[in-house]
C-alpha cells in the first residue's frame, strides 16, 4: 500500500422513518448469532416461488435478468490507471494516471492527462467536504494497510486500489453539483507543480483552526430540535452500519476459509498420484480424482478471485460510506446547533434588555458612586442593540445556511439511496453469478469422473464375460 513516507435529484417523499423501514427489507437481517446472516424476504431476490413458472430455466439467464445497466448521459469520462512506484531518498509513493475526456465547454481542451497519488484524492475529497459539507461524498480506500490484508506495495493491492480510486473519481464526475467543482476540475487537469501551488491557495491555519473549534463547540452543545427525518436519517445509518461491518467482516472470513480449503486440495492431489504407483488395481481412478481434484483447485481459484474482487470490495467500501454518512450528519447537526446557540444567545439579548426597564442594582450602586444612572442605561441599551443586529444578521444567515443544507442533503440521501441499491444488487448477483459457475463446473468434473469409473465397469464385466 502507499505511504506518505517510508521514514515517517428529488427530496424525500412522505414520512422518512417508512422510507427507511422500507429501504431495511432490501437489506440483510441480523440474527442473534453474530456469525448468521440471512437474506430479507424480498421476492425479486429470495422468494422461491417467483423462480418457478416465470424464470428462465438456465442459471444464466436468470443471473441476465438482473443485469440492467443505466444509460445516463456522461459529459466527463475519467480513467485511473497505471500504477507507478516512485522511490526517492525522502520517501516511496505510487501514483496513478489520470484520464480525462469531456465535451464540458468549461474546460479549456477535451482531454488531459495527469499524475496523481493517494494524498492528492484525499486532499480532493477535504476540498469537496469543505465546499459541501452536507453533500455524500463516497469514501477513499484505506490509507493504511488493515491487519491481514496485503503488503504495501504488493500488485494486488495496489490494483485494489486503482479500482477504488477510480470508482471514487467517477462517483464525482456523475454527481450534478460535485462534478462542476473548481477544485475537481484542477485535480483533473493540473499538472504537479500547478497542483502544488493551488494547495498552498487554501484557507489559512488560523481559518481552518476557527473552523474546527466552532464544529467542536457545536457538537459539544448538541442538537436541541432536530427534524424527525434526520433523527430518521441517523437511526438508519446506525443499523445500516453494523448490518454492512458484519457482512464485511463474514465475507473477508469466507475468502480466507475458501483459500484455506485450497491449499488443502493443492496438497491432496499429488498424495492421490503418488497412491497410484502402489495400486496396479487402482491406476486409472486414482489418477482421475487427482486430475478431478487439479480442475477443482482452479475452478476455486475464479471462484476466490470472483469473491475477492467483486464481493468483498464492494461490502467494504459501505461499511467506509457508513462512516462517511455518519459525518455528513454530523457537519449537518453542527450548522443547527451553531444557529440555534445564535437564537438562545438573541433570546438572552432580549431579555436583557427588558430587564433594563426596571431597576437595576448595579444602577443604584452606580447611583451611590456619582454615576448617572439613565445614561448608563441608556449605553447598555445601545450595545444590546447592536449587539442584538449582529445576532439577527448572524442568524439570517445562519437560517440560510441550515436550510440549504437539510436541502441538499435530503437529495443526496435519495441519489446516495439509488446508487447503493444499485451497488448492492450488482453485488449478490454477481455472488450468485460466481458461486453458481463454480458449482457447475465442479459438478460437471465429478460427474466426468462417474461416467469414466462406470465405463470401466462395463468395459470389464463385458471382459469377464
């Protein structure tokens, strides 16, 4: 895996909740058994009886059935690819080709290419964040290799990752408002050193220090009123999450257990050849299940390969969209929050200065000291009132801000909603796509080798005969 250093588009409809209760059916139920997950009742996947008169009998055409592909018009057209290892005195890195071809009048040619490394998507998606917080911007690989997985810099891994970066660019170039973002089009068509000096353009660290501690702050306070759909929003996402880290979690271990059973059958082979040399009687099927067994193991290689690159892939990366969903509602709570402490602050402003209009001790003490007590009033009014305008200005356009992003946000979590049906269907039919080509294939190598064994048994009564 890379390293930075070696040395260091509708709204919601109707009640959000029954969109949500609806949206579960599709999904996986958890059983009390960490280790079982069955499908949900949904009848275009698991209902048997809809497979009976309907359905195409071949396996085949069935899986064919649920390959729809959507023909949307695309105006940016990106492809990563091309690993490179780049090793410097400082630091080893690997950077990918980036592609692009657009009819998009904004851009000044119809094709560019770049190079790009792993921090400069991260630094692309901080810049989406920034710019739209309450936009799901789906999420990077890993920066860091997980325990188990491959090695840095193994093919395999990189080539992993090439597909998830170039799964990530996409997702921007098809999204209608993240596509026309400035800073996405820089990434695309910058080349390094103008890249370089567009970073170094950013907020400043005191501006982005201010930035952290209001949304601490805002988190710190809490929501006080937040809308029942977004309530909705976070109880989904809470079950989608552990719904997704478990299957995640059962699928990795189906991979390492079919590898495991692999090997098993690698080292059971040959023990069958070598039996034959000692059996006259059982030559040939000795050396047929070795050969049956020789075609299972590569047959298991597809099926691993299949698992691994579709499967697994794809479960991973919503259980990262999960956490990313988690923060968008979060940065979405941290606008009410702030807009609400400026309403309570304004409120106090108020009262305040209704109380002005009785007496106030510290007046009288004032009074007391030689101080004109109308003119110090009359001061204290004029600050609450300025200080007053400010709050009102201050929440405007806070009000604006809030209400801009539950907007967006509820298009998104609709748009966001679509894509990961999509996602997941395309997932399970491609599952069944692989487990059933397996199965076949295995059951037709063992059943050439019952057709074989029962020949001989003909070939020999006939020669006893």
């Amino acid at each position: 895996m890379e390293s930075e250093s070696t040395s260091s588009s509708a709204p919601v409809n109707g009640n959000l909740a029954q969109t949500v209760d609806d949206l579960s059916k599709h999904m996986l139920e958890l059983d009390e058994d960490d280790d079982l997950e069955v499908f949900s009742k949904d009848a275009m996947l698991t209902d048997a009886s809809t497979f009976s008169a309907s359905m195409p009998a071949s396996p085949a055409s069935m899986i064919n059935q649920y390959k729809h592909e959507d023909q949307d018009i695309k105006d940016v057209f990106i492809t990563v690819d091309c690993p490179e290892n780049h090793v410097t005195s400082i630091e080893t890195f690997v950077t990918y080709r980036v592609i692009t071809k657009t009819t998009r009048s904004e851009f000044d040619s119809s094709e560019y290419e770049v190079r790009r490394r792993y921090q400069d998507f991260l630094w692309l998606k901080g810049k989406l964040e920034e710019a739209h917080p309450t936009l799901i911007i789906n999420p990077l690989p890993e920066k860091f290799v997980m325990k188990g997985m491959m090695e840095r810099f193994n093919d395999d891994f990189i080539e992993t990752r090439r597909k998830a970066l170039h799964k990530f660019v996409n997702r921007i170039a098809d999204h209608p408002i993240l596509s026309f973002n400035e800073d996405f089009k820089v990434f695309l068509t910058a080349q390094a050193w103008e890249l370089a000096s567009h970073k170094k353009q950013g907020p400043g660290l005191l501006s982005r220090m201010g930035e952290t501690v209001r949304a601490v702050a805002a988190s710190v306070r809490g929501v006080q009123n937040r809308p029942e759909e977004f309530t909705a929003m976070n109880d989904y996402v809470e079950t989608f999450s552990q719904k997704m880290g478990m299957l995640d979690k059962i699928a990795q271990r189906i991979v390492k257990e079919q590898k495991e059973y692999l090997e098993g059958m690698k080292e059971c082979g040959p023990v069958y050849t070598l039996w034959s040399g000692s059996e006259d009687q059982l030559v040939e099927p000795l050396k047929a299940i070795a050969g049956c067994i020789d075609n299972c193991c590569k047959v298991t290689e597809e099926q691993v390969a299949g698992l691994s690159e579709n499967q697994v892939p794809i479960l991973h990366e919503y259980v990262l969209c999960a956490e990313t969903l988690k923060a968008v509602l979060r940065r979405r709570d941290n606008i009410q929050a702030e807009y609400e402490s400026k309403v309570d602050a304004l409120a106090s402003k108020k009262a305040e200065k209704e109380n002005l209009k009785h007496t106030d001790l510290s007046f009288v003490f004032g009074g007391f000291l030689g101080k004109n007590t109308e003119e110090a009033k009359h001061q204290k009014q004029q600050r609450l009132d300025c200080e007053m305008k400010e709050l009102k200005e201050e929440i405007g356009r806070l009000e604006d801000k809030l209400e801009c992003a539950n907007s967006t946000l509820k298009v998104d979590w609709e748009r966001w909603k679509r894509n990961m049906q999509a996602d997941v269907r395309s997932a399970f039919v491609d599952m069944a796509d692989t487990n059933m080509n397996y199965y076949e294939k295995c059951l037709a190598i063992w059943e050439s080798f019952l057709t074989s064994q029962k020949t001989e048994v003909h070939v020999e009564k006939d020669t006893d005969s």
